[in-house]
C-alpha cells in the first residue's frame, strides 16, 4: 500500500483536492520492505542487483530495548529513502543493514570498519557516510554520488557559480580536452574524493585565463578563501593530486553541513573544537561571519587553527540543546571553544545590542584560547 | 522517557562514545505527550498558558483508516517540535489540534478557515503557516515568528547582510529612531506580514544614503531585483504600507521555499504555473538561474509573469516523483508550464550538452507559452 497514493485517491473521491493542491506532498513511508538484511549467504546476490548499494553497518541491539527502538527509527529512515529512490530512473540504488555481531563476516569482507556508519557502493569506490540519519539529507547526498565527478566550466556564468560555492573544498584544473591523459589522472583524483571535495575543469582557455591557469594546472580552493593555491609539480599523477588534498583537507573555517557532520565533529584538535554560530541570513549573523572569513584568510596557513562554523538554520532541532548544553543565546552569533569530550566550553563575551569584534579583537581572542592550553579547565577560564 | 538522553547513557556506559561523538544527534520523538486537543471547554485556558500557540486545523479523519495513520504521522512531527521547543528559555511555546468535525465551536471563535493549515497565534497576530509539516521547518519557522519584525541595519557589513538575502520580499526604512512615529508605523505594519515579508530599517544617515533613502522612505524590494521601488506617498501610516505590499506580494521570480510551499503552489495565475528547476549548487543550475533572473528583471512590471524557481537541493524527496509526474530530467535545469488541475505539463526543450538559452530565447518561450491560452491541450503542446 502506498500511503501518498491512497490519500490522493481519497481526496479526489471527496471532490475536494486537485492535483495541484496535494502535488507537493513530501512522501511518507508505505510500510513496504525494501532494505535488505545482508548476510554471508545472500549479499553478494543481493549488491549484485544494484548500480549503488547503500550499507548500514550498525551495532547489535539484542537485549537492549532502547537500542533497538532507535534502530527502528534509524531504519524507518533508510525505508523512505529506498521508496523515493525506488522512482528513479537513471540508477538502481539498493539499500542493506550489516549487523556488527552477527555479520560480522560480511563486515570484514567489504571492509566495513567504523560501526554506526553508512557506507555507499559506487562505480568500484566505498564512500563513508557520516551525516544525518534522515532520508531528505541522505538522498540528496546520494544525488551528488552519482552524478559525475568532475563538472565542466564552459562559460563565465557557470565559471560565476563555481565562485559562489565557497563554502567546500574545490578543485579546478585546465585541460585541453577530457581525453588529456592529465585530465584522466585528475579525474581519477576526483574519484577518490567524490562527492564531498568538489572538482571541476575547463577546456576553454578564455575560461582558463580568468581562472589564472596554465594548460595542466590544478588550483586549489580552502573554503572561503579568495586566492586559491596552485598545486606545485605538474604535471601531476593521480597520487600526487591525492596526497596533496590528504595534506590540505582541514581548512581553516569549514562550515558543518548535516551530510558530514559526524565525520566533522570527530576531526577535533586535541581534544577542543573552536566553534562559531552565525545565522547568515541574518544582518548579525551575516556580520561576523564577514570578520569570521576576514580572521581565516589571514591565518589560511596555521594548522592548529580550524573554526568550524554552524549556521542554526540548519539545525533547528538542536538549538535548544545547544542554547542549554552551553549556556548560550543563539539568537545572536557566538564563538567558542568546545571539549568534545565533556562538552565543557567557553565562550567570548559579545555584546549583541553593541559593536561585533573586529577581526583583530577575535584573532586575539582565539590566540589566546590556543596558547593558554587544550584543557578547558576553571583557571583556564578566568584568565579569559 | 526521554530517547535521546537514556542512548546516551546506554553509550557512556559502553564506554565508547563520549559527549563529543554523540553531542550532535538530531533528537528522536521520546513519547510523551506535548500536544494538547483543544475544545470548546478547555482552549482558553491552554493558549493562555503560553506565550505563543501552534494550531493544526485538521480535517475529521473518523471512519479513514488511511487518514488516521497521516494525521498519527502528523501529529508525530508536532509532538517533536513540542519537545525540542520545551527545552526553550524565551518563550513558552505550546501546540494543539482542532479537528474540524468536532471542534467547530473553537475553529469559529479562533477564525481558523484553511483546513489542513497551522495557525500561530503570536502577539496578538495570527499567523498562517503553510508549509511543510515537518518538525525541523516548521520549528524553524518558529524561531523567525518570536524574532523581532523588524531588523535594524546598523553598518556596511549588516548592509552587505540584507542585499545578500535577494530571496525574500524585502522592506527597509530610515528613520530618526525607534521613537519616531514613522518607525512606529512602519513597525506595525512590519507586523501584519512578519514572517514571510522581511522589513529592515536603519537610523544610521550614512547607511540611509548608500540605500539611497531620504528620511522616512521605504524601499521596497522584490525577489533578485537589484533595483528596489520607493513606496509613494510618504509620511506613510500603517494602512497604506499594507495596501502597497499586498499589491506587490506576487514576485515575478520566486524561490519556493519548504516554509510556505502549500501557499505559493495555491497562488496560481489561471491554473497554471510556470516553473523552473535549477540547482544553485552546480554551474549549470546557477547560469541558468542568472539568465532567469535576466528575464525576471526585465519584466518586473509584467503582472502575469510570475515564474516560481525550484531548488530540488530543497526537496530532495520530492525529486524522482516529480520526474516521473512531468517527465523531465532534474540533472539538468527545466523550465516548464504547468497545470496544477491535472498536473499536465509543457517543458522547453534544452539540449544539456550545450549551452543554456539566452534571456531572449527564454522571454520568448515564455511569451509563447502566455500568449496561446491557458490550457495545455496537444494543439498548444504541437505549437511548442
């Protein structure tokens, strides 16, 4: 039974609903099974049917009643992502749950290592995903799976759009053309890193000459930063391309975005997040954000320091837990240092009805909180 | 019970997971009950309990089996907004159902009349909400209704905040100060359309001339047009800046936005919808969304162009359905006329490959479509 289908039946047999008034309904689940429990006997089987295979790797929860409530709810999930998808056309994307205990053999045969992941099977690559589990941020994760991993700049408006993506790591390369042997190493690259480290390239030299590129080059976009760096030792091979994005993939101010946000929050520094809140669509908001970019570009080359920026719009279900946890107003923009273990956490006084810092004021700010030590401890506390 | 607090002591105990690695889980539903079932006896004395009250308008779903389980799903995303906006210091938030049968008496008194909508009931305004009934939109949603009206733009980089937000219908105003009795009008009138319409104003004489405002000027800004309308007749009181926004609250190019798409998809012209799918996030979606905004801004006085933009990023579950309903592929952007009766659609042909049409072409298409009639028969389709 689908349940979207039923109600629209229902409704135009009361007369009272057009196709218009309910063509927008976000679908709900329709009880139907589509996630696979994979085993040692059938997975092979089973991923064999599927261009892209989603996994589950999840903790046993036998014996523990909350536990397994929660992974029916996680499920739930995985089901409407697996109807909606089932619509699609172009791929046929299958959906499986790994049991830790139990199938611990088919872990182990796929490589599954990090419990409590979702691990993607695309076009011979793995891709670890650790976001939210909710099928609305899933699925337009998966969207981003299967499209290519390189997108082409012909023009100035799309050269225009790939400026405006500033908030992830991106990547551009001129090429003369898609057969270059440099640009199938690039692309090779791309695949390693698809889809959350964003690659492009251009065939047009006119293109090439605003982006400031040589034939073959590469240049390489921090988020939010203005001036790429243009990567040494062409013309490269695809492990050369590899390492160095292995080597540059913390940038100075990252912003959380909910298809990652595990896998960012557990790339601490010692123990310690610097965070921001900014509402951008907000004058305040966007205001510090502006000084928050200002301090990034100016420390672009520090490595101890990594400012990971969270705009409450995204999360709208965690900002009271926030507000409570830290003791914070997230009506107006904050920074802080976080102990991610205990969630103890200090935070610059801002007068929110005043002037914000500037970008000097903030820089201090976190200097200090970097040289005063990693632990957050109350004498720490009272010399900020 | 609370879910989310006992996993986290079931992780603690494992030993295995810190604060750090489960500070960040998006909160699950814990059971209890928040959602009050409001009736002739009790409503008056629930909503003066708090400071703000949500109200689903339900339809009767007695004798449906199918509609029960959707309001249960419902009332399950109302109850998770509940219990997130418990855990808020400001503003005490509380959430009811009135059902449409048995509830009459209250659905009368209160003036609630779109059935299947959210009426907010917030400093002495009701506001009609719309949109997605999910708990992270709608409590978002939330989070904008107890912010002020209006927002105070207060140096260059705030400034540089309100163009940035060239979504929205937008309002700014110099003004002496807060006590002025222009502000005081332009406040109230703010009032009436707060959330969706956002009203800025400054007091900052510098800020006023770079917005090119004289004292106690509105402009008046439509979605993507850089260039706003001063509203006439200045002093203005209350009425007549209502009057002036209800004349223009249909852009000619629109975003729809999870907030309000139920109320834009009804505010059709003739029946029809033009609508245009294109990906910010990706060069070709925002080259074509550059050349649509072309055209939106040269036809910014044409009262029957009203081009409603879809970011499919917004509505990832609503992707493959509307693939399927319009036949169309939403990798690449489309542009199409729609008939929200019967769903039947006319969609431009672009060759995905190569380049996008020009503003010219794309005026054109559309003219075509608006001049040969209002209904999509397969005389009009062979025109195409």
């Amino acid at each position: 039974m689908k349940w979207g289908w039923v109600f629209l039946g229902v409704f135009l047999s009361l007369g009272a609903l057009s196709w218009g008034e309910k063509g927008l309904e976000i679908p709900e689940y329709d009880g139907k099974d589509r996630v696979h429990a994979l085993s040692a006997k059938n997975y092979k089987a089973i991923m064999k049917k599927y261009d892209v295979m989603v996994i589950y790797y999840h903790k046993n929860v036998d014996r523990n009643r909350s536990a397994m409530k929660q992974l029916q709810i996680e499920e739930l999930a995985l089901e409407l992502a697996a109807q909606v998808l089932d619509d699609l056309d172009d791929e046929d994307i299958g959906f499986g749950l790994v049991d830790q205990k139990k199938d611990s053999a088919v872990a182990k045969k796929l490589g599954l290592d990090e419990v409590e992941s979702i691990y993607i099977f695309a076009d011979n690559e793995i891709i670890e995903y650790d976001g939210e589990l909710a099928a609305d941020t899933l699925v337009e994760f998966l969207y981003d799976v299967i499209e290519d991993p390189v997108e082409i700049i012909d023009n100035e408006r799309e050269l225009k759009g790939f400026y405006n993506m500033e908030e992830v790591i991106r990547l551009v390369g001129y090429f003369k053309s898609e057969r270059s042997p440099h640009f199938i190493e690039y692309d090779d690259a791309a695949e390693e890193f698809h889809p959350f480290v964003k690659f492009f390239a251009t065939f047009d030299p006119k293109i090439a000459k605003k982006l400031k590129l040589k034939i073959n080059e590469v240049n390489f976009y921090e988020p939010f930063m203005e001036e790429p760096d243009t990567i040494p030792g062409k013309p490269y091979i695809e492990s050369e391309l590899v390492e160095y994005i292995e080597q540059h993939d913390r940038p100075t101010l990252r912003k959380l975005e909910p298809h990652s946000m595990y896998e960012i929050w557990e790339d601490d520094i010692n123990g310690e997040h610097i965070v921001a809140f900014a509402e951008e669509d907000d004058p305040d908001g966007f205001e510090f954000l502006e000084i928050l970019k200002e301090v990034a570009r100016e420390n672009t080359d520090n490595p101890n320091l990594s400012i990971i920026w969270i705009d409450p719009d995204d999360f709208p279900l965690l900002v009271p837990y926030w507000e409570k946890t830290f003791h914070i107003d997230l009506a107006s923009p904050q920074i802080g240092v976080v102990d991610v273990e205990d969630a103890d956490s200090v935070w610059m006084e801002m007068d929110d009805q005043d002037d914000m810092p500037s970008a000097d004021e903030l820089e201090q700010w976190i200097e200090d909180v970097l040289q005063t030590g990693t632990k957050l401890n109350d004498d720490f506390i009272s010399k900020l």
